[in-house]
C-alpha cells in the first residue's frame, strides 16, 4: 500500500516547473468561458517556470501544497497591495490543480497562510475574486469571507470585474 502525505511549505527553486503546471491547468479550469480565449493563452504563457524562479527569489509569501511530491496547489500572500480593500494582508492568488479539487486543501492551505499572515501582524486579510468565479467566491464565503470593495482586473487587456472579499 502507498501512502501519500500532504504538506505545506514554502515554495522552493525546484517548484518552479510544478507551479506553473499548476497554474495552467487550475486557470484553464477556472477561467474558461470566463477570460476570453486568446487573453487567457497570452497570460498562460507568461506564466512558465522562469517566471515562477522569479517569483520564488522575489520574496513575496509564496506557498504549496504537496501530495506526496507533486504540488498540488498554491498560495501567493503578503502585505495588502491595494488600499481600495482596508486590508493589511492579502492573498494574491490561491489555486489548486483541478485533480486535487475538493479534497480541502485549498481549506488547509488557505488556514495555513491566514495563520501565517497574522503571525506577522496582519490581522486584516483580503482576497480578491473575479466576480464571474462563483466556484471561488462560495469558497471565501464559505470560509468566512465578507464581501467588500468591488473593482476590475485587468488580463492581458480585457477588464474583469472583481470582488474583494475581508476576513478579520
């Protein structure tokens, strides 16, 4: 019998290429029908390893979610990057790959970065949603998440509605 264990850590260099894997497949899932298609494979396409290296040096809070040893998911997180939310802390992006969708670990890996956020004094946390990503918008509430400010979000050119969601 195998066993499988689920961690979360910090990501590391040699994520780089599970991460984009990662991304690509989770934005493909969720965005289809939602970013238009040419928009969406211009931004995929900006997305590859190099520059997960990158964002992995650039020391922004960048976590995953491991099964065994394949990233299952991820968490990008730090201080709040807009004022428009009256947050202190934010996560930027959380995303699990479609194979790992409804098992909670986006649950524990959310947790685990809100802990982390508060650890460093962030106590006001925000998230942002596309407005038309019901699937993420119910997991916010779903976790508590009150909905606030609302803006747009701009893709590879095409402006996105979005909802921004608070928990404190």
């Amino acid at each position: 019998m195998t066993t499988n264990t689920v961690s979360i850590r910090r990501a590391r260099s040699a994520d780089a290429a599970g991460l984009s894997a990662v991304f690509d497949a989770a934005w493909r899932e969720a965005y289809l029908g939602v970013i238009p298609g040419v928009a969406l494979e211009r931004f995929l396409a900006r997305r590859g390893p190099e520059t997960w290296r990158g964002m992995i040096e650039g020391g922004r809070g960048l976590a995953v979610v491991a099964f065994g040893e394949r990233i299952a998911g991820y968490a990008a997180y730090g201080r709040a990057r807009d004022r428009t939310m009256r947050a202190e802390g934010e996560i930027d992006e959380l995303y699990i790959a479609p194979e790992f969708q409804g098992l909670g670990l986006g649950t524990r890996l959310f947790r685990a970065v809100r802990n982390d956020l508060i650890d460093r004094g962030l106590t006001r946390i925000g998230v942002w949603a596309l407005a038309d990503n019901s699937r993420a918008r119910g997991f916010y509430e779903g976790l508590g998440g009150v909905a606030g400010p609302e803006a747009a979000e701009r893709v590879s050119g095409i402006c996105l509605p979005k909802i921004g969601y608070l928990f404190a």
